[in-house]
C-alpha cells in the first residue's frame, strides 16, 4: 500500500514536471505554482479498496496524506510516516520517470482529471481521480515538504528505516 501511495503521489509530480499532450499542457498550466488537490485511487484485485486524500505539489517536491500515511518528498528525500505506527521510511527521491507507468489520463468536463496507473513491481492498475486543483503562487518556504523536527522529538519511540 505504502509503495502504491508514493508511485501515485510521484506520478503527481510528473504530471506536472513532465510529459506530452495532456501532460504537456499541464505542466505549462501549473508551472510554478503550487497545487493543491484532492485525490482518489481504487485498488482491483481480490478486493477492490478504495484510498481519499489530499496532495501539494510544487514543483518536484509533494506532500500526500491519505491512507494513514503522511509521504514527504522535499525532492531529494522521501519520507513515509505512519503517524498511528510510529513508523518512518526515508528513501532517495531519485531519477525514474514514473509518468512511465502512467497508462491513461483524461480531463473531464468538471476539470478534474481521470486515469490509471500500473504498480512497477506487480500486475496491480491503479485508477485514480484528481479534484478540487487550486493552483497558487509558489513559495519559497519548503517546509511543508519535509517532516517537523517535532515528529521525532514527541517522546515516543519512532522506527525509522533509511533506505538512501
């Protein structure tokens, strides 16, 4: 689920960093700004489960939280927090173009955007659904993108994974 969540909130990024077409005139729309959206994203398989949240994007950093996960991504680091589990992975942000696993995307009349996804590492699609996108100026301030110093400073036993 945790690597489901992250290709979608990266595959924001590249929605708005990278691509032709649709994707093109997005990036022209939203370049330099910050958007913030609402999300959501149906998982078919055995049972179909279906995840709500929300994301800022600006540029090539995101937050996401949706799923009982918050994920970070300040454009050099990822980090993935269970808040509830005290749990936390940091991982390179990286290179790879997740626009690759983009499979379809299509702007509906409400604005807002529909398509699907292929999880890399399984034969999982994911459908999802971009809404409420309000684009504002960026900001320099890119504090929303990493984690507060507070989260592991609570007095609470944290794990933390460093997987960079």
């Amino acid at each position: 689920m945790r690597r489901l969540i992250t290709i979608l909130a990266a595959s924001f990024v590249c929605l708005f960093a990278n691509g032709q077409d649709l994707k093109q005139s997005l990036l022209d729309e939203f370049k330099g700004g910050r958007t913030t959206l609402s999300y959501e994203y149906v998982i078919t398989g055995v049972q179909e489960i279906t995840v709500e949240g929300k994301a800022v994007v600006q540029n090539e950093c995101f937050r996401i939280e949706g799923a009982g996960l918050l994920i970070l991504c300040d454009s050099q680091n990822v980090w993935t927090l269970d808040m509830e589990g005290k749990e936390a992975y940091v991982e390179a942000a990286g290179p790879m173009n997740y626009a690759d696993y983009l499979l379809a995307l299509e702007r509906k009349e409400d604005g807002s955007l529909e398509g699907s996804a292929a999880e890399p590492n399984s034969d999982t699609i994911i459908n999802f659904r971009l809404f409420d996108m309000v684009k504002t100026p960026a900001s320099g301030d890119l504090s929303d993108f990493v984690p507060p110093a507070s989260v592991f400073n609570d007095g609470s036993d944290w794990i933390i994974t460093d997987l960079r």
